[in-house]
C-alpha cells in the first residue's frame, strides 16, 4: 500500500463517519483506527502495541514489558489492566522499575498523580481530556 492508497484509504474512512454525524475528532481517530487494523490483517505490517506493552505472547506478569505500580511502589499488573474504581497506577517498563526499587517507584507514582492533578486531569483514565497530550512525569532515574 502506498502513500496515495493510504491517503485515499482515510479520506474514505473519514466520509463515512463523518456522514453518519460523528465528530471530526473521532472520525480522524476511527480511520486511523481502521487502517491501523487493515494493514495487521492483510500482513501489512505486523507490529502490536499488545506485545510492547507485555500483553503478548513475550510478556508475562513476572517479566517483560510494562506493569502498574501504586502509591507504595507494589505491583499491581499489567499496564493497561486497572478495573474501573480500582485506584490511579502509574505504568513503568520492567527495565526503569528495577532502577527505583520500591521507594522510587512509590515516589514516581505520588509525582505523576500530583503532575496529573496540576495538568487539570485527576480521572484515571484522563477521559476528560481525550485529544489532549498526556501528562507526563520524569522518573528520575
């Protein structure tokens, strides 16, 4: 698929949400969505946010890709996986995590909740600012 298919490719996919009346923000974000999803099933390209984010066949719960940490620096999971009510989690890669160690970890997630909370953004799950950039935090390691 070249350049000109892609772009014809969004164009048609932005017509046909936009003309069932859907924002134009969602639409972009829907035949983004689209594409990305023809692309992996027609073996166009074949790379998965699940896998870099530990979901995938190479990420476990004890190691690889990324998991959620709390306000005391414990595992809670996978990145991705809170439930809805559960308490904020920040997300760390395996790698960055063993270099806070347990205090570090806790003092990250304080950081980045307080970070949130400045940026207006105090939700889990940022649903108040979708389309926005995310709040991001340094580590510090």
């Amino acid at each position: 698929m070249n350049k000109l298919q892609i772009k014809e490719y969004l164009e048609e996919r932005f017509e046909s949400y936009s003309s069932n009346g859907t924002d134009s923000s969602l639409c972009v974000e829907f035949s983004v969505s689209d594409l990305y999803e023809y692309l992996c099933t027609e073996n166009l390209m074949n790379e998965d946010l699940r896998k870099w984010l530990g979901k995938g066949k190479t990420g476990t719960s004890s190691g690889g890709g990324w998991d959620r940490y709390g306000s005391e620096g414990q595992k809670l999971g996978k990145c991705g996986d809170g439930k809805k009510g559960d308490a904020y989690a920040a997300c760390l890669s395996q790698e960055k995590a063993n270099k806070l160690g347990p205090k570090g970890r806790a003092t990250f997630v304080r950081k980045k909740r307080a970070d949130q909370k400045k940026a207006g953004d105090t939700k889990k799950g940022g649903n108040r600012t979708k389309g926005k950039k995310p709040t991001n935090s340094k580590t510090g390691a």
